[in-house]
C-alpha cells in the first residue's frame, strides 16, 4: 500500500524531528536480543491464527525465490531455504484454532528483542484505508484528479548498487542520460502533468486526495454507486514532508495536537491556506486500479487490518512475524499487544524500532490510525535454526 512512503504515520516525524539535538544524531544501529515467549506480555492471549493467515500470504510470495536468497539485509532471518518447511507446515494449518497457530509460532519460532543503539522504546503509528467519493470523468464537484504511474517516471533501487542502501529507492526522469528529478506536488498541482491523459478517476475533495496520498490505497465510491480501490504505484522521488510540522511552526498546533483529526479541521478551516501548506510536502504519489482484495502492501499481498505492519527494510525483511507491545491509541491505559506481520513499508518509517499498524478501513480505523503516536517495541521472531546460528554468531 505504501508506497514508500506514505503512511499517515508520517504526520508523527514532529517528534522524533524535534527530540533530536542538531547536531550530530547517532546513527541507528539494529540490535537482537535473546528473549522468551513468557517475556512477552499477553502473548497467551492473543488470537495466533488472524497473524498466522497474514503469515500465510507472506509465505506465498516467498514460494517463488531462489531457495539460496538471503531474507532480509545480510541475511538478517536467514536464506528462503530456512523458511520453506516452516511456510510448508503454516499452510497446512487451520486459521480459526488459535491454540494450534500459536503452538506453530512458539514451536518453529525463537522471539529476540530488537533495540536502537540498546534502546528497546520507539514510535509506532497507524494507518488505514480511506474512503472518497469521485467519478469516472470530472464536472460538478468531481474537480481533483488521481494520477496514474507516467511513463517517463523512473525508479531506482539503490539496494542492487550497494548492500548498505538495501530497502531505499529514488525516483525521478532521464534527460540527456542523467536522472533528473520529477516534478514535484507544487508542479504537479499547477497542471505539469496536464494533457497526458494520466487521470484515473477525479475526486470531490483536495484535503481527500491528500491523505489518500499519505495512506498509500483507498476505495473510491464511484457517481454510479460502484467501488473503485486504488493502490500506490509510484512514488515522485521527492523526500516526504509532515504538514504537522509546518502547523506547529506557525503556532496553530502543538506537537502533543498533532494528528490526522486535528491537521483535517485545522485545513477545513482555512481553505484560503490549504493548498499551500499541503504544497509543504513536494512528495507526491501516483495510484493504480486494484481488484477486489486489498489493500496491498508493498510486499505486494493484501494487508489483514490490525496484524499487518509497515517497517524499515532497510533493518527488516518482509514477511517477517514481529510481536507487537505498544499504547493504544485510544485506551492511553490498554495496550496493543499481539503478533503482526511486516508486510509494508513507508517513507516516514525509519529506524530498527519503528513500525506503522494497519487498521483496515472504516470509522473505527480511522479513529485509530489517526491519533496513534505510541510509544512501544517489538519482538523479531525468526525461525528457531536461523536464531540459533545469529545468537552464534554474536
């Protein structure tokens, strides 16, 4: 779904913006922690076998790579071999008894801590799947168009260059052989993409369209009463910026307001200014028609609402099970805590700990992953012979 980059997640980079000093920020460094399933609290309790239908998904994408391909940067959970009789046993499981997933997981699997430079507390966000309303061809109120992928847009992965740069791209177009970049959002919006016939569907709403841009997918309710879901295609290569933090910088917000609700009716409020601070974020991103399942992650299977997780592949691979221990967001005394799945990735989320909870689409959804800014950590479960030989080896 994402796009790199795009989660609403991103609104929250205010605060890790302003917790570090100016100068000289340490470099994140990823650190696995042996652990125990009694560690983690309310594991017992969890439902195993929505996780392990996320898990499921994940294995079927890994089916078709070479057996001898690492899984993760350097090989951080091991080669696809490793994961081939565990992805073999999963398949055979049944879903609805979560006794038998969580029996599965506790037995192929060992649980190790991740921390930041021995820091086990990081930030974890939300997101979700919006729903506008557009048409097919624009007039009346259907005035803002979603743009497909256009064809001189070009992607680079910068992990086939160097192994360090694993998990990060750039995008941007060829002139004269060299790789220029595109147009950025204020561009965009001022009609450079006009004529070229890129117009997938127009929307009614311009602050719509612009955290659709920030989910990554959503679902469009048609003029004619029909659904069309959209999904990340292409992202322009510009750096994501947080318009929550411009709002805090005028003195409108403070960082503790900022959130998806409160940057929405701060917008509504102010149309004569909506469009230039929206113009903050040069980022923009171009969409693609979907079928009906989905949302898509960027793994490239449909994200199951509360167990699938967007992280920083450039610490973790995809596919990987991870439990979760973090604030909810709207019960400040109740915790969040079950296994997820990294099936996503986002251009705001970055860091060994730091990961963005998909909650699927509706009210509630929104309600969730609007206000989540929680602090938490998680644990990386790898299968238990690939756990064994890191443990070794550090």
């Amino acid at each position: 779904m994402r796009r790199p980059g795009f989660l609403l997640a991103a609104l929250a980079l205010i605060l890790s913006a302003c917790a570090l000093p100016p100068s000289a920020p340490v470099p994140p460094k990823l650190t696995l922690l042996p652990a125990r399933y009694a560690d983690l609290a309310g594991w017992s309790d969890d439902r195993q076998g929505e996780a392990l239908a996320a898990f499921k998904r994940s294995c079927g994408r890994l089916a078709s790579r070479p057996e001898n391909e690492a899984v993760g940067p350097s090989g951080l959970a091991g080669t696809v071999r490793d994961w081939r009789a565990v992805c073999a046993e999963a398949t055979a499981l049944s879903e609805a008894d979560d006794a038998a997933a969580r029996a599965f997981f506790e037995s192929r699997f060992l649980p190790l801590a991740a921390t930041d430079n021995g820091n086990a507390e990081g930030l974890f966000t939300g997101y979700y799947e919006p729903e506008l309303r557009g048409a097919r061809r624009p007039g009346g109120r259907f005035t803002v168009p979603l743009y497909g992928r256009p064809a001189d847009l070009v992607t680079v992965d910068l992990g086939q260059f160097r192994e360090e740069w694993r998990g990060q791209t750039i995008a941007g177009r060829i002139d004269g052989g060299r790789l220029r970049p595109y147009a950025s959002r204020t561009e965009i919006e001022g009609g450079a993409l006009c004529g070229r016939r890129l117009e997938l569907v127009w929307v009614d709403d311009a602050v719509d369209a612009f955290f659709l841009h920030i989910q990554g997918s959503g679902r469009v309710v048609l003029d004619d009463g029909s659904v069309l879901r959209v999904g990340y295609a292409a992202q322009n290569g510009h750096p994501y910026f947080a318009i929550g933090r411009e709002l805090v910088a005028r003195g409108v917000l403070t960082r503790e307001e900022v959130s998806l609700q409160s940057i929405r009716a701060w917008l509504a409020a102010h149309p004569d200014e909506a469009a230039a601070v929206m113009n903050k974020n040069p980022s923009f991103v171009f969409f693609r028609a979907l079928g009906e399942n989905g949302p898509l992650g960027a793994e490239g299977v449909a994200l199951t609402p509360g167990r699938s997780l967007a992280v920083d592949r450039a610490f973790f691979p995809f596919g990987l099970p991870l439990w979760l221990d973090a604030e909810d967001p709207v019960a400040p005394a109740a915790r969040v805590r079950r296994l997820m799945v990294a099936q996503d990735t986002g251009g705001a989320i970055r860091g060994p700990v730091r990961g963005d909870v998909f909650w699927g689409h509706g009210d509630d959804a929104a309600e969730r992953a609007g206000r989540m800014r929680s602090a938490g950590r998680y644990w990386v479960l790898l299968p238990r012979e690939v756990a064994a030989r890191r443990m070794a080896g550090n």
